[in-house]
C-alpha cells in the first residue's frame, strides 16, 4: 500500500482527498500545509484513508510516505521542489512525486523544477485531470476504429469557465502567474491537444506550429466587482489579470504532417449554475461532445428554505447559487478524471515509471501558455517553429505576470 503525502491543504488538496475515497491501496499518510493541514488530516481520518498525520516540515513528510505531492500554490513551488530534493537527498526514499497544474508561472519556473527531478532520479506525474475525464477517455476508445479508417480529429474546442478563483491568491497575477489562462488555460490546452493526438500517440507527439490568441478583462475591473476584489486585497485598478482568454493552437502531425487547430476558451465570469467543461472534437466523419454540466440528477431549493444551505457547492464545484434549480453532479472528482489520473499515477509509479503525463509534459505546457500570453501582448500570430521564438520563450514573463496588466488590458 503506497503512503501519500499532500503538500498544501487548501482546496485542489481537499478535491483530491475526495478522489482517494475511490482509489484502491492507498493511505493518505500525511499532509503538510501552514493552514488547513488538521481539518483535511481529520476529513481523511473520518473518510478511512489512514491515520493522516499533520508534518511541521517536508522534511518528516518526505521521510514518512512514498508518493509526495505538490498540491501548494504557484509561487513555492520552486521551494518545495527544492525541499523534497533536499528530502530525499538525505534519505527519503520516494517512489514517485506528483505537482498539480500548472506546474509553474513561467518557463524558467518550469525548467527548473522539471530538470531537479530529472536529477533525482525518481518517477513524476503531472496531474492535468482533464485528459483523464471518463467521458473523453471513453469516446476515443469507442471511435478508435473510426480512427483508424478515417484520421484522427482534426478540430478540437475546448473551454473551461466559472465564476472565479475561491483564493485571494489565485486572482493575483504576480503570484499565481496570470490570470484565467494561466489557471484554467493550461487545462483546455492541453485536453485540446490530447483530443487531437492520434491514439496510441505520446501526449506530447503533435509539433505545435503556431499560437493566435487574445485575452480580455471584461468583469472583474468593474464594479461592484472590482471593490469585492479589493476586500480580498486583490486591486485590479493597478494590477489586473485577464478574466477571459481566446487561444487558438495549430499543430502538425510529425509523420504525416498533417495539420490541426485546438481553439480553448476561459473565463472567471461565467455566471452560471457552476463550473462547466465543455469538449467539442471533430474528426473526418465523426465528432463527439462534453458537457460537464449535463446531469441525470438535479436539485430544487426554494427562497424560504435557502437559509439552511450553508455550502452551495456541496452540489456543483463553483456554485453560485443556493436556491432554484440547481445542478447535481454526485460524483465530481470522478466526473472531471481526478480518480482516474491518480490510478495511473500510483500502477505507474509501483512499476518505477512514469505517469502517463510527467513533469516533462508539464513543462511543454507551460510554455504553449506562455506562448499565449506573447501572441496577446504583441498582438500577433506566433511561430511556434522559430528557434528565436522558442529561445525567446525561455525567459519570458508576461507583463500580466509582472503586475502590469493594464498596458495589456487597459483599464477603467
């Protein structure tokens, strides 16, 4: 039985203790996290995960479980990187380590982590849930036949929209390392790809070619909005980040050379039942669809009764509303493929291998956002074959990273 480790106790943390409710030979050993660490530790004893332990340090967590994941926010992930290297230099003995997307704010970020566990010599995974998803794993393998007669997919749509970020953090462009497409970009992106990869094909087989894209900040600088922000010590008068994204990727097939488009749309304003991800995949005669939103449950909560609801999203993640006609998804962490890539994570690392995404993989992602951001700021396609462009890439940080959103969004 592999003995988790969670670095970080804040909400994709809790996510994913839902998403080893449903996973066999685990314990969720221990966690360490400067808040939240003892009720996720007490929710993962109450759920029968183990006797989870809270770590003052990464440090006893490293030399206490076998698997140990960076699920803390953007801006430490280097200095954990460094901790658990540290970890295991003296000692540790890790089967494998996990980091949550993004799995850092720009490409130097990236390279950095990437090539420290290159280093240590110890498996990785790059949880990115959404190529994992039941429902898009499922349509491929049905139309795998229908692949193969007629050609993988060429058009690929796929979007990723809520009502915003629950952290104060997550809004803060300098620290979380954009806005919405840093955040949820790096999902429509990559699932974008994945949808277009001939099956039987690596995650990363497509040669991306080139980048359009064009981001907005259409909500959040208004009011009330822009105020709400500010109670939560977030002023996007001064340092804005993008609240909706438009990108759209062409990639080419290294042996045929065939060329194909993903286009990813997010948004923080999508005033709606909750979180919605939606997939459009078309091929040469076949397509297929996701609608995250469609449910065969639902819920009804009356104004008077409304009250007694104390958590909206006991229902749906990002819901916005306590009364009405609410939709149910019951099983959510299955739902959006986090049970699923936790399975392939853990069967990889048992046989010392990879998951299925590595922190490789991660890296690649990271800079086709990074390259988004470049084709917004300078207002133009980007070549993604260019050896100057790629070379640019590498120390790039967007002025919406650097806090100076308003000379690429405007501002009111």
């Amino acid at each position: 039985m592999l003995k988790i480790g969670m670095i970080g106790a804040g909400f994709v943390a809790g996510f994913h203790e839902r998403a080893l409710c449903s996973v066999r030979g685990v314990e969720f050993a221990g966690v360490c996290a400067p808040v939240g660490a003892e009720a996720l530790a007490e929710r993962a004893r109450q759920d029968g995960l183990g006797n989870t332990e809270v770590f003052k340090s990464v440090a006893d967590l490293c030399a206490a479980v076998d698997v140990v994941c960076i699920f803390a926010p953007n801006f430490a992930r280097i200095d954990i990187m460094r901790d658990i290297a540290k970890a295991i230099e003296g000692g540790a003995k890790i089967k494998g380590i996990i980091c949550e997307k993004p799995l850092a704010r720009n490409l130097q970020e990236a390279d950095i982590i990437a090539r420290m566990a290159k280093a240590l010599h110890v498996p990785t995974a790059y949880f990115e849930n959404q190529l994992h998803m039941p429902s898009v794993v499922e349509a491929r393998r049905q139309l795998e036949a229908v692949e193969r007669s007629m050609g993988a997919a060429h058009l690929a749509r796929s979007a990723e929209e809520h009502g915003g970020p629950h952290e104060a953090w997550f809004w803060d462009p300098t620290r979380q390392g954009g806005g919405v497409c840093c955040d949820m970009g790096c999902h429509s992106i990559a699932v974008g790809m994945y949808t277009l990869t001939p099956s039987g094909k690596p995650p990363a087989y497509l040669t991306p070619v080139s980048v359009t894209a064009n981001m907005s900040l259409l909500k959040w600088g208004k009011e009330p909005w822009s105020s709400r922000l500010k109670e939560r010590g977030v002023d996007y008068t001064t340092a804005p980040a993008e609240d909706y994204s438009n990108v759209t990727f062409e990639f080419k097939d290294p042996d045929t050379g065939v060329r194909s488009i993903a286009q990813a749309t997010n948004s923080w304003m999508y005033d709606a039942p909750g979180l919605r991800l939606l997939m459009e995949v078309f091929g040469p005669g076949y397509s297929y669809t996701v609608n995250s939103l469609e449910s065969p449950a639902g819920l009804f909560i009356s104004d008077a009764a409304a009250t007694a609801v104390a958590d909206s999203e006991l229902a749906l993640e990002k819901a916005q509303a306590t009364s009405g006609a609410l939709v149910l998804q019951p099983n959510e962490p299955d739902l959006y493929g986090y049970v699923a890539e936790w399975r392939d994570a853990l069967s990889s690392f048992e046989q010392g291998k990879d998951g299925m995404l590595d922190l490789e993989y991660g890296r690649l992602i990271t800079m086709l956002v990074m390259a988004a951001y470049m084709s917004h700021e300078k207002k133009k396609t980007i070549d993604l074959t260019d050896p100057a462009v790629l070379r640019e890439l590498e120390t790039y940080v967007p002025l919406i990273q650097q806090g100076k959103g308003t000379e690429v969004l405007g501002g009111d």
